[in-house]
C-alpha cells in the first residue's frame, strides 16, 4: 500500500493498492519534494470520474508507468471535492496552458509547488513520454522551469479576478435584456439546452431565465425554457427507472449519458423544477420532483441524515452498464407488457444506444399523444408503466452496482436542503419537509461549531466538536450554499433559528474570507492552509459561484435584518461584477438573478398570526420569484415590530415602505408587484 491507505475519501482509497507512490495532499509530501528537489505531479479527479478510473487502470496500476512516476516526481492524488481549493489553482493553470480543462486533472510542480505543465487524461505511451521528458527538463534546464513557473503563477493569481468599482451604477431593465439578447444566439431552439454536444443541464441557468421569461414578460423565452425542461425530463441523460439525472449527455439530444449522478446535480434541479411547477404547472415537474426525492432518499442519504456525494458512471467495469437494457431483458423481466414498454421508451432489438448494442430509455412523446396514437386511454397507460418501471427496477436493483462515494460535503447538502426546501413551498408535502429538517439538524450537529464548518463529514473530528473544531477546513461555498438553505428553511417555517444560524455563518464567512479592498470574497479562509494563489470564485458553472451566492444570501440578509452592512457589501460584489455579466450570461447566471431582484425589486411578505402557515401556503400556489417570506405567531425581525395583532394579517413591503395590512392572501397579491 502507498500512503493513501488512512484517508477517508473514497477517491483516494481507490488508488490505495496502486503500485504509485501516493501521498494525500499535505505537509509530509511536499517538505519531501522540498527536500530531496524533486517535481510534484499533482493528479486530481473524484470517484465518479470515468476517465479518472481509465486513467488509473492503464497508467497508475502499471507497474512499469508507476516506476518512472516514483523515482522521477512525489506523487500527490487530491479528491477534488474534498480540496476544491487545490484544484481551483491548477485546474487555471491547465486552463491558461490549454485553453481547456477537466477531469483528470494532471499537473506538474517545482517542488514549492508552482506549476510548469499539467493537462487532463493522457493515454499510457504518451504519459510516460511526457514523465521522462519534464523530468530531464528540470535536470537540464532548471533556469527556464523557473521562469515559466513564475509567469505561470502570475497567470493563476490573475485568472478570474476582478476589479474594484467604486462608482455605484443605476441598473435598468435594459442591462438585464443586454445580458439574455446575447445569450440567445446559444440556444437550441429544437432540442432544448445551449449548444451541441455535450450538454450539461445547467440548473441555475434555467432558473435564471425563467424568472427573466415571467419578469420581463418574454413569451419566446418561455417557451425555450419549457422545452429545455421538457427535453431533460424526457431524455437519457434522466434515470425514467429509478429517478435522478446523471451529469450531462455526452450528445446533442439528452439522450445518452455520463452516467455518473452527482448530489450537488440533483439538487439544482430538484429545486428548478419545483419552481418551475408554480410557474408552469405540468404534472411532468411534480412527478421529476418526486422521483428525485424518492431517488436521494433511496440511494443517498444516510442514516445519519446527511447525504452522499454521487454515484459511479462504472459498474463491473464497464459504463453504463447498471442503467442499460437490451430488448431481450426487458421481455424477460416484462413478458407481455414489454412491447408497450419498449415503445414508450424507445428500446430497439440492435440498440438504441449503437456503439454499445444496447438501450438507454427515452421519451418522444407525452402520455396524452402516445395513448391517442396507440388507441389505449391515458390513465391505462400511465398505470401499466409505472408497474414495469417496478418490475425494472427490481430487477435491476439485482445487478452490481455502481460504487457509492459516501462523503457527505457541507457545500453540496446545502444545495440540497435548499431543493428540498422549494420542493416543500411548492407541493406543501409534510414529508418533505420533514426530511429538510432532518438533514438541516444533521448540518447543525455534524457540520458547524461556534459558527464555522467543516467541509466533509467525519464522524471522529464530528465527535471532537466539544473540544474545538480539530483539524476541519471549509470553503466559501460551504458557508454560502448552507447559509442559503438556512434562509430558504426560515421561508417555509419561519422559525428564527434557521436565521440566527445563517447570520452567525455569514459574519464568520466575512471575518475570514472577505476582501474588504477588493470587494470580493477569497474562497479559502485567512486562517487555513495558504497555497501558491489565494483565489476567488466568480464564474457560475454547474454550481453557482460561492460569489454570486454570498451577493444574493447578503441582499436577503440585509432586508430581513435592516443591516445595511449586508446590503451594501451585496451591492459592491454586484458592482464589480456588472461589465462581465453581458459578456456570456451563461457564466453568470446567479449573478443575474441578483440583478434581477435589484432591477425589479424585493417583496418582502410579512404573514403574523395563528393562520400564518395556511396563508403562507396560498401565497405559495402564485409564481413570485422576487420575494421573501417572514413571520408566524412571534418574531424578533424588525419588520415584525409591532406587526402582532389578535387576527392574522399580511404585510407586503418594498424599498422600506409597507403598505395597509390586508387579511386575506387574495388582497395581499394584488399589492404585490411581480
């Protein structure tokens, strides 16, 4: 065994046995690259990475690749989603090389940890061809290795960077329609989503454009986002047997996936079609919604109540191969109820999936212009296929499974508790909501100590709160992605403990990763372990940027609170964000939802008295996406102040100015601008 035998993430313990020498990322690897002069090859991925595993299998377990990694480099393996902040700076150097980036991510340091070359997967031949020649680059020229590495380093400090505006600007709705008319020459009108292939699901983009669609009263784009919807839901790239989305379709038409699924995925997108649902009501989102749940639950959560990071694209080696059926399983699982089956979801005797003979399931049609075309009525069809997807699903919960990498992050169960929370505020489910509290209690216990987090779960360091926080880092995703839920899970129950726990994060979250010259927030806290480049996360990608979730968790902040600290620190990093966001809106689409809600303004819903909770509900059914919600039957929040009466009533507010209290939620609409 190499030295990642003691590690607790599953990435790593997946290369324990690899005749490489791998050290975790930490002190005694890189005082021995310091010490004996010697390159660090730094080899970051995560455990559901296919490439990653066809990497390790033809390189890292060869033993004849394994000799010239270990007598030429100290060799370091990061799980990317325990240290983002490691792969944030060298996947910008493989960026500023390339152009490109990716998993695996592969880098080679000076031994004080500056990059000189790095790139993503590499075939066996040419990877050790590439070992040999950096090795004798550094012997031989070690004067230009340290150029280049000076250069480069300037290059990862500058990478997404941005620069202090002092000059606060007035926003228009004619910044936010600069921002989509630009980003329209991207979208695929026929098949949903932007571009050709791959195509990743992009939640927050969605999310974004809906309520610009409903803001800005965008009937075209309306249609474009219900399509994107509808092609998701529909597509291969969607688990129509056991629920879920896998992490993009690696074609142009949703239809055949990168099977791996991922937490921080479905949690996007169980919230985007919650939403979507009060915006549009099509039973295809409720039923999305449900199945994601039953899916997490299922497969994800832990007893303790936190959930897992993902699950693998492999099983026995192979991709696909849990999710895959040929015509031929399917009669044998099916038998008389098989054709139907096979039609609904498109599985063909060679193969619908062709390279690999075998099916992906899709839809084409909804179930109203199926059953028309097959003479049958809806609801008989809707029943005989929720029986087979049973019978399938039992049958293949027979097969091997795909491997479960069981971290459970901070960042990402925050983005789930927030999905859980918008599944709740639109289907009003108690069950739901129960399982947020479930997972907000675990956070609660497991997560946080006197205000800071850990950003993996470990039961011993979990154990070790008592005496102090022990050896526990996080980033500023973590903080910002909880502090979000924390506000959301305040929306749907209004207990002030969720507030009272988003503010104590939020304030430790500015003491340690706030650049108060800069206006930005650094990723990594002032008090952790500090790298070649302190950097900060300003693009959205398939998560928001920590960034864009700090602006938009600071402006809810500072209107629940009255803080004009919070609200004033929102609108710097608005600011000095505001000359990209027209650039490519995809980049940023988080921080266009911010400037919608400054543009359009926030309805701050205020429901005091016994029937808070069923007038809540009622305001609920109707799509206002820039409000928030306060209240109950007591409350410390300075617009509550002396808002309790012996009735229940709503006050709406905006731009600290309420208006007459009303006593029923129909009243209260009408003075709502949305």
């Amino acid at each position: 065994m190499n030295h990642l035998a003691n590690s607790t993430s599953p990435y790593l313990l997946q290369h324990a046995n690899n005749p490489v020498n791998w050290y975790p990322w930490g002190a005694e690897a890189l005082q021995k690259a310091k010490a004996e002069n010697k390159l660090i090859l730094v080899s970051i991925g995560y455990s559901a990475c296919h490439w990653c595993h066809v990497m390790e299998h033809e390189s890292f377990e060869d033993e004849s690749v394994a000799a010239v990694m270990n007598e030429y480099f100290v060799c370091i393996k990061v799980d990317r989603e325990e240290r983002p902040d490691v792969d944030q700076v060298y996947m910008s150097a493989v960026q500023l090389m390339s152009g490109r980036g990716g998993w695996p991510l592969n880098c080679i340091c000076l031994p004080d940890q500056r990059p000189i070359y790095g790139g993503t997967y590499f075939r066996k031949n040419e990877w050790t061809s590439l070992l040999f020649n950096l090795a004798d680059f550094y012997k031989q020229k070690p004067d230009e290795a340290e150029d280049y590495a000076i250069r480069l380093t300037e290059g990862i400090q500058k990478y997404e960077s941005i620069a202090f505006i002092a000059e606060q600007a007035t926003y228009t709705k004619d910044d936010l329609a600069a921002i989509v008319n630009n980003w329209k020459k991207y979208f695929d009108r026929i098949e949903g989503g932007m571009g050709t292939a791959p195509k990743f699901p992009m939640p927050n983009n969605w999310q974004f454009l809906m309520r610009f669609a409903h803001l800005m009263k965008d009937e075209d784009l309306a249609q474009l986002v219900k399509l994107t919807l509808q092609k998701m839901a529909y597509g291969g790239i969607y688990d129509h047997i056991g629920g879920g989305f896998a992490r993009y379709a690696v074609d142009g038409v949703w239809h055949v996936p990168h099977f791996e699924k991922m937490l921080y995925d479905n949690a996007q997108l169980l919230g985007l079609y919650a939403e979507a649902y009060t915006w549009n009501p099509d039973a295809l989102y409720e039923q999305i919604v449900n199945e994601i749940i039953e899916f997490s639950t299922r497969e994800l959560l832990s007893p303790e109540g936190g959930f897992y990071s993902a699950l693998d694209a492999d099983s026995e080696g192979v991709e696909g191969k849990f999710y895959t059926f040929t015509k031929v399983d399917i009669a044998a699982i099916l038998g008389d109820d098989a054709d139907l089956f096979c039609i609904y979801y498109n599985v063909t005797d060679g193969g619908n999936w062709h390279e690999e003979e075998t099916n992906v399931f899709f839809r084409k049609e909804d179930d109203e212009q199926l059953a028309e075309k097959l003479g049958i009525e809806v609801e008989e069809l809707q029943n005989k296929m929720k029986s087979s997807r049973q019978k399938v699903l039992n049958a293949r919960s027979k097969r091997i499974r795909p491997g479960l990498d069981n971290k459970i992050l901070a960042s990402w169960n925050g983005l789930m508790l927030k999905g859980l929370c918008d599944a709740y505020r639109a289907f009003d489910k108690p069950a739901t909501l129960e399982l947020a509290l479930k997972n907000a209690g675990f956070i609660v216990d497991n997560l946080i100590y006197n205000g800071r987090i850990s950003r993996v779960y470990n039961k011993a360091i979990s154990l070790s709160f008592g005496e102090g926080r022990g050896e526990a880092v996080a980033f500023l995703d973590d903080y910002a992605n909880i502090i979000d839920a924390f506000i959301t899970l305040y929306e749907v129950t209004f207990n002030e403990e969720w507030l009272h726990h988003a503010v104590q994060l939020t304030n430790n979250a500015m003491a340690h990763y706030y650049d108060e010259a800069n206006g930005v927030f650094f990723y990594t806290a002032d008090d952790e372990e500090r790298l070649i480049a302190r950097k900060s996360e300003i693009m959205d990608g398939v998560t928001p940027a920590s960034n864009s979730v700090m602006a938009r968790n600071l402006k809810k902040l500072g209107l629940l609170f009255d803080n004009e600290g919070y609200s004033e620190i929102s609108a710097q990093l608005l600011c000095n964000i505001m000359p990209h966001l027209a650039r490519y809106g995809s980049s940023y689409s988080n921080w266009a939802m911010l400037l919608l809600d400054v543009v359009f303004g926030i309805n701050e819903v205020a429901i005091t008295g016994d029937d808070f909770d069923s007038f809540r509900i009622e305001i609920e059914k109707t799509y206002i996406p820039n409000k928030i919600m306060l209240g109950g039957t007591k409350g410390s929040l300075p617009l509550l102040e002396n808002r309790f009466g012996n009735t229940t009533q709503i006050f709406i507010c905006r731009d600290k100015t309420c208006g007459l209290p009303v006593s029923n939620p129909t009243a209260a609409l009408k003075q709502i601008k949305y």
